[in-house]
C-alpha cells in the first residue's frame, strides 16, 4: 500500500518535505496505525505518538487524506492511496506528525475544568437524577486528541485567545454538571469577543470528532445560558 | 517582551446578539419590501417616491439601514480580529470602518428626509 | 558529564489512575512534587479501564465490605495477602465517594446514587450469588476517573513533566532511592530528578505477549528500573488472561457486557459456563472463564473458520440498555470486530489484560526486597497501582478491583510519604555515579553502528511469551521458553538504532522501552517455569492442582544472577479471621 508522509526534523532538515512508502502489509493490519507501524519496522525515524490503540486514548491524531482523525480507527480499507499523512494542522510541528500541543491544553486548562463545588461534601455521594446525569452524555467522553480544534478555522486564526471546540466542549460539560456550583464563573470567563465568540458555527469540529461528539452544539447551549441571563 | 495574552472584553455577547437582532430587522424588511414590490403596481419614479413618503417607511427604511450598519461593523470587525494581528494597524482600520458608517448613515437620513 | 538536577520532595513516575491519585494528595500537602510521565496525562492506560470501579456500597441490593475482601481473596486463589486485602476493600466505599466528590460522571440509579452493576467473582453471602458491586460510568470507567483525577490534579496545580521517560531510578550505597534519571523526549535531555521520596506508578508491562489488550505504552518501565536498581520482582508468573479480547485485534470487550446479561457460546451454540461454574456462570472469575474458552477451543468447540473463537452474545439485551450501558462497545465491535452487538455475537479469545505481580510493596506503598529475615523496606521508594504487587490481587484479580487498587493504594502510598518526609527538608547526598548506568544505555544506543533491531527482538520476545507462557503451561515448553527469553535477554543489550536524532526520537524510546519490557518478560518465564502447581492464572499441566503445603508462597525474582526466592502469604487480615484456604468453586 502506498503511503506519502509528512517528514520534519528539525535536527537534519532544512524545511519539511513528503516522503512515499510502499509496504506490503500483512492481512492482520486492518487499522492505519497497524501500517504506520509497520513503516516504522522498515524506518525507524519516522515519529509519530501513539498508544492506547483503540480511540480511547488521542494520541494519534493525524491528518489522514486532509481529514483529521485517529489512526487507529481508520481502517485502511476506506483510505484512497496514495495516503497523504500530514500532523494536525494549525499546531506547531516538533517532528514528523507530532505537534506541539501545549496551546491545546492551555486553552483546555483556561476554563477550569474540573468540578466547582465549595459545599461541604455529603458522607457519601452527591445526589444526581439520571435525567441530570444523561445531561453530561456526549460531552464527558471527550479524550483531548485535537482533532476538533485544528480543524476549526476560528482556532487556525486565534489558538492564543480562543477557547476552540474541545475547551469549550470541556466548559458546557462543567456547566451541565448539576453538581458544579460555578456557572456564573463559568459564563463570565467566556463573555468575550474571542473566547467563546470566535465560534461562527462552521462544524468542522462536529465533522472529524472521532468519538462522534457535538461541540458546535454545547457552545450553542452555553450561548443560550449567556442570553438567558443577561435578557 | 512579555507577550500577554489578554482577554476578557465583556462585550461578545452584546455585540453576537446584536448581530442576531440586526438580522431579524434586515430579514423582515427584505420581506417586506419584496412583498410591496411583487404586489404593487408597476414600480415608476412617482410611485417608487410614494412609497417611501409616508413617516413609518422613512424610519422602516432608516431601521433597516442601521441595522445594516451595525450588521456589517460586527461582521466586518469579525474578519479584522481574525486576519489582521498588529493592533495599530487593527485600530486604523477600525477608525476607517466607524467613520464611513457614519457617513453612510448621516448620508442614509440625508436621502431619505430629502434634506 | 555534568547533567542537569532538580529536587522535588517527592517524584511520582506515571500519571496513570495510581500516580494521579498519588499525585493529587501530595500536592495537597502542598509537597513540592514532580509528575513524570510519558504521555500527556490522560493518555494514560488507566483511560481504557471500561467496567467499573468495586466498592461494597450496597446502592442496589445488599453489600458489605467482608463479603467484598471473601470474594477477592477466593479470587486471588489464597494468593493474596489477606491484609492488604481487608484494607483495600475497607477502604473502597470512601475511595468511591470521594471520587464523586471530585466530579466523577457515575451513572446513577433512580434514587440519584452511584449506579452498580454485577461482575465476575464479586458475589453476595461468601458466594451465593453476583452482587452488584462495580461501580461504573456506562463502559468508560477508566476514562471517566482518570479524566476526573487529572482535572483534579489541574485544580491543585500538581506539577506535571509530560512526556518525560523515567530511566531508572538513583540508590546510595545504603541501597536509599534518591530519585530517578528521566529524559525529556522532545529534547532528549537527560536530567537528575532528586527527591526524598520516589513513588513509582508505571503501571503493568502486558505488551510483552503479542495478543494483548494493553497500549503500546505499557512497558513495564517501573519493573525493569526496579529490577536494574536491585529490586527483586514479585509473583511475576501471574498474568491474567482477558475472557473477552476481540479476536484478531486484541482490544478488551468489559466483563460488564456478562454483567449486564450477555454470555458466551461455543460453535453449538452452547451457553458452556454452565459446565465450568455453575453458580455464577459467565460471571465466575477470569481465570476460570478464560480456562473454559481455552478448552473448548482446544476440544474442537471453538467458532469461526478455524474454530479459533468465542462467541460473546449480548443481542438480547436489546439496542437500548446496550447503548445506555455500552455504548463504546457497540462502537469497538463495529470497528474492530466488524459486528453490529445489537444483531451479532462478538468473536472473543483469552487475551493478556493484567499483570498480578510487580514491585513488592506493603499496604502503605512502600517497596520492600524479600531478603530470608523478612520484608526489609528500601527507604525513598514507593510503588503503586499495576506495577505494584501488595499483594491484593494474588494469583488472578476481580474484575474491577484493579481501579479500586489504584485509588486505594494511590493514596495510601502517598499517605506514607507524607509521613516519612514529616518536616525534613534536607536531601541526601547524591552519589557520584547517579546517572551512570542510565547515561551509559543512552550512550550505547547512541554509538552503536549495528547490531539487533528492537522491532525483531520484541517481536521474538512477544512470540516466545506467548507460545511459552500463555493461558496452559507445559513444563517442556516453559524449559524451551526460558532458554529463549535468556537468549533475548543477550540480544537486547546489543540493540540497535539508525535514527541518532535528539529531538522526539520515539525509536530510542522503543529501544529504552524494550529493556524494561524484557526484564518483565524474562522474571516472567522464570517464576513460571519453577511454580510447580496450578493456582488462579497460573496453569500447569503437570500440576493440575492447587499446592498450598508447598506453594502457599510469594515468588521474588532477582534480575543479578536471575535467581528465585520465596516468602510465606500472609493469612493474617488486620482484624478480622483468616478464610482459610478452601477449594475454588464458582
């Protein structure tokens, strides 16, 4: 199978440059992952982050034929070849398909998430309907691989002042959380013309999720909310 | 130089829901206007300033236009924010942008009131 | 060479389930701490835990703690250490609840509680029935809670190295740890990480079979540090076999679908756990059910063209409590196994899931070596979660216990080091030759000219683990797998790389990585070869039985001189009476 991938090291190469592959793979190599494991046998240089190997974990998030996803859930059976295999786009590349991510996860840490609740905690669990629960489905089961993010043109223009699709995501899943007592907080730390108002609904995010989730939507309900509480 | 990454300008729910707003204005009166122009008589210069004479068209009319106005600022200012980083520059075309709008907009009563 | 230090009070080496929860009340002690880890948090392995979490909080139908520890020490087959145990399972429910506390995302039941569902092993009464005791967040348990400690480790501003690779740890001539030596990967700087505490969290190592469920990750690096530094390994023949790892594929299909109602058929469509456990059926242990799959597709039973799988049937429970209940599995079926659960059975086979054996700790956390006279702690180190053995696990683990453990003995561990830093604020002397050994594996690599690709030699390994070492054991093919882990051990020292660079070389990790995985490979072939009955995961042919008058022991392996010794199970719990040993039936 024909591969063509992105190569950057910036210890040998001057800039960035596509190298081809044609591997035979064997017939237990169903996912991309598998081959590009496969490359690496044949060229150790090749780098790229791996690990979990079943979608839970986001590592290996890449740009698979100008589309990101994870590549070890992309079977191989569905790629057209030559498979172009570029890093996410929009992030600094350190090498080969590994990007710097620490813009990601500081907007991702920029809306504090994790629960807010000063009141003395019951001596066993807090309390939460079912119905409340089911309110944090599709939003919890984010795994942070950036898939969203870099493929979201208002992130490209602004990854140092807007929160982009996973933060946000991040923001309406603490939001939804009845057991999360910092909603006004919360509201207040987007009420700006970039972090949240970036977003003008172009749903690349809702499109490459690998997990099938809806940011576009969570940052509509927390629109909802600012609306609601300033009307 | 530190570079500060500072945030926190509380008018983007303000200026995203006067966007809405302004495009409910504009959406109606395009209808509306259709509207007259597909039911009434064959439009000629007379009955075009007929239909623009009584009070309540002047300030539909005006409505209309301002609402274009802000429209366009928000719109236009959306677009600067994401392409042009350098705030001096941002600033000059911001200055630009506010001025003709309110040229167009002294210009807009200026037709309309005939003045 | 001079190389650059830090000093910590402590340095926790993995930010997986364990570390995190480590992590989280040493800087809540406001402890100047250090999180190394390979991965970016909450890429950890903890994430891909599915089922739940155990703990005896009885939100539907009766539950106590007791029940709880009986169950996991006939789980462990009279393997596990019965103090630990009586700590561990009274320590759940407040490991659970202050899960909560920190945001979790259980499910809940009606009433607004934490929602249970049954597992394999964890039964009411002594053994009556299931019980519903896994506390759980649909089929993403493990991700809910390691995404929950990392937010929460986020919130106490908890000091992470991401994507930093421990090399192996730093003893003085009183054999004391004074840290570790750890590689930044973006860099390739290497740097001293000094601390007065050093907790190792590095989880299992169950790459070393070819059919795993576990990540790439997963290389048993606290082992092979440990084992380098002179630490003997304990009960490293334990391995547990999965029931249920997607044929081919090897990714984990939750004991939660049999707790749910699913349950497994061979090619007659035959619900055959009835014949191995009566009782419990598809919900006995998983040495047991793993055995069974073992043996009908041994006996000529087996589904598929081959006959070379199982069947998981789960179709019954209707698409709607599936996507409620299991919704990652419907997606791991769909893309892996190419079924549609709520139409299809799922092919399944045994595949390695967990490792019960690891670093010697105490139920504080602290490492001990196993040295005749007793358990002789090494002061300045720490081990919990998989790379640990406490023991609780013993011979074979429940489902579910193993995210109780690592919130339990997280913590506890990190308890301990809170106390024996108390308020010393002085570090000790580093020796002179602190990072020599790590420097020199580097320098190896980085000089070598040719020699031995890491790819072949772990696959050798893997495939050497697997036909020698898997869910049967054979004494003649245990013989022949020492013989060949021994010779991959030589051919790992001679490993070579072509790729020289400094900036994110992932094939120097691999390098680095297989040394470690290798240490655990080999311990592993050794204790197995010389175990001579049958107990939990460990299966001999020519011992078919248990042997409590000779093997009611713990196994250490030495890495210098690649030796064995032994130390009695403590059958003695904190307060309550001993459970005998008793024969294993489900």
């Amino acid at each position: 199978m024909r591969f063509s991938v992105y190569r950057y090291n910036p210890d040998a190469d001057a800039e960035p440059r596509m190298q081809d592959y044609d591997i035979a793979l064997e017939p237990t190599d169903r996912m991309l992952l598998d081959a590009l494991v496969r490359i690496k046998e044949h060229d150790d240089s090749l780098s790229l982050r791996r690990s979990c190997r079943e979608g839970v974990c986001g590592s290996d998030a890449m740009n698979i034929n100008g589309r990101n996803g994870l590549a070890c859930i992309t079977k191989l059976a569905d790629l057209k070849e030559p498979v172009v295999l570029r890093p996410l786009p929009g992030l600094p590349v350190i090498r080969d398909l590994i990007v710097d991510m620490s813009q990601f996860f500081k907007q991702y840490h920029s809306i504090k998430p994790y629960l807010q609740n000063d009141t003395p905690a019951p001596e066993k669990e807090r309390l939460q309907s079912p119905e409340d629960r089911e309110e944090l489905n599709g939003l919890y089961e984010c795994i942070l691989c950036a898939c969203c993010s870099t493929s979201c043109p208002s992130f490209w223009w602004n990854p140092d002042k807007f929160v982009g699709p996973a933060g946000l995501l991040q923001a309406y899943r603490f939001i939804a959380d009845t057991r999360d007592e910092a909603t006004n907080d919360r509201l207040d730390n987007l009420e700006d013309p970039y972090r949240l108002f970036r977003c003008h609904s172009i749903m690349n995010c809702v499109d490459v999720c690998p997990k099938g989730l809806n940011p576009t939507k969570a940052i509509g309900k927390i629109k909802d909310l600012m609306v609601k509480r300033t009307v | 130089m530190v570079n500060r990454i500072v945030v926190g300008a509380h008018y983007g729910l303000r200026d995203w829901l006067a966007q809405r707003v302004t495009a409910v204005i504009i959406g109606l009166y395009t209808f509306l206007s259709i509207g007259l122009l597909l039911t009434g008589p064959k439009i000629d210069f007379a009955t075009w300033r007929l239909l623009f004479t009584p009070q309540w068209m002047k300030f539909a009319t005006l409505l209309f236009l301002f609402s274009v106005f802000v429209h366009a600022w928000i719109g236009v200012r959306d677009i600067v924010m994401d392409y042009i980083k350098p705030t001096g520059l941002r600033l000059a075309l911001y200055s630009v942008f506010i001025v003709a709008l309110i040229v167009y907009a002294a210009w807009s009563v200026r037709i309309l009131w005939g003045l | 060479m001079a190389i650059a230090k830090r000093q910590f009070d402590a340095v926790v080496v993995g930010a997986g389930g364990s570390g995190l929860r480590a992590a989280l009340q040493l800087s809540e002690a406001n402890l100047k701490v250090a999180v190394l880890s390979k991965v970016f948090p909450t890429r950890s392995h903890t994430v891909a835990a599915q089922g739940g979490v155990a703990a005896s909080l009885g939100n539907d139908g009766e539950d106590n703690w007791h029940w709880h520890m009986f169950d996991t020490v006939k789980g462990s087959d009279y393997l596990g250490d019965q103090d630990a145990i009586e700590f561990m399972c009274r320590k759940a429910n407040e490991a659970v609840y202050e899960l909560e506390h920190f945001g979790m995302p259980f499910d809940r039941t009606p009433d607004g509680k934490i929602y249970q569902r049954p597992f394999g092993g964890q039964t009411r009464n002594y053994g009556e029935g299931p019980v519903k005791r896994s506390c759980a967040a649909a089929d993403r348990t493990g991700h809910a809670m390691l995404h929950t400690l990392y937010q929460r480790n986020v919130r106490a501003h908890t000091q992470f190295f991401v994507e930093w690779m421990a090399l192996d740890l730093i003893r003085d001539q009183h054999g004391d740890v004074l840290g570790v030596v750890a590689m930044e990967m973006e860099t390739g700087e290497v740097m001293i990480l000094q601390a007065k505490a050093t907790l190792l969290a590095t989880g299992g190592a169950g790459r070393i079979y070819s059919a795993s469920t576990n990540a790439f990750i997963n290389t048993g690096d606290g082992l092979g540090m440990a084992a380098r530094a002179g630490i003997p390994l304990e009960d490293m023949e334990f391995w547990q076999f999965h029931p249920t790892g997607v044929a081919g594929a090897g990714v984990l299909i939750t004991e939660g679908v049999r707790g749910e109602g699913g349950f497994l058929l061979n090619k007659n469509g035959e619900r055959f756990m009835e014949r191995y456990a009566p009782t419990v059926k598809d919900l006995a242990s998983r040495d047991v059910v793993s055995r069974a799959m073992a043996t009908e597709i041994k006996e000529g039973r087996g589904a598929g063209k081959d006959g070379e799988y199982i069947l998981l049937k789960l179709d019954h429970l209707g698409a709607e409590v599936i996507d409620k209940r299991l919704p990652g599995i419907r997606e791991i079926a769909m893309k892996f196994a190419n079924v549609d659960c709520t139409k299809d059975p799922i092919p399944v086979v045994p595949t390695c899931h967990y490792q019960m054996g690891g670093i010697p700790t105490n139920y504080h956390g602290q490492v001990y070596v196993n040295d005749g006279d007793g358990e002789k702690v090494v002061r300045g180190l720490y081990a919990a979660g998989e790379c640990s053995c406490v023991s609780v696990h013993g011979a074979n683990r429940l489902g579910t216990n193993s995210l109780l453990d690592l919130l339990v003995f997280g913590k506890s561990a990190a308890e301990q080091v809170i106390r024996d830093i108390g308020g010393d604020t002085a570090q000790k002397d580093l020796p002179a030759d602190a990072a020599d050994r790590p420097l020199a594996r580097l320098a190896r690599l980085d000089n070598a000219t040719g020699g031995e690709s890491v790819s072949e030699v772990g696959a050798e390994m893997r495939r050497t683990m697997q036909l020698h070492c898997g869910v049967f054991r054979f004494p003649d093919s245990l013989a022949e797998g020492e013989r060949k882990m021994l010779a991959v051990a030589e051919r790992v020292k001679n490993t070579f790389i072509k790729d020289k660079s400094k900036v994110f070389n992932t094939a120097r990790i691999e390098a680095l990585e297989l040394d470690n995985l290798v240490e655990t490979a080999l311990s592993t072939m050794v204790s197995a070869h010389a175990r001579q009955e049958s107990r939990g995961s460990h299966d001999r042919s020519d011992f078919p039985d248990r042997d409590d008058a000779k093997w009611l022991k713990h196994t250490f392996w030495s890495k210098e001189g690649n030796k064995l010794s032994y130390k009695a199970v403590k059958l003695k719990p904190l307060t309550v009476e001993t459970f005998q040993p008793k024969k294993r039936v489900y």
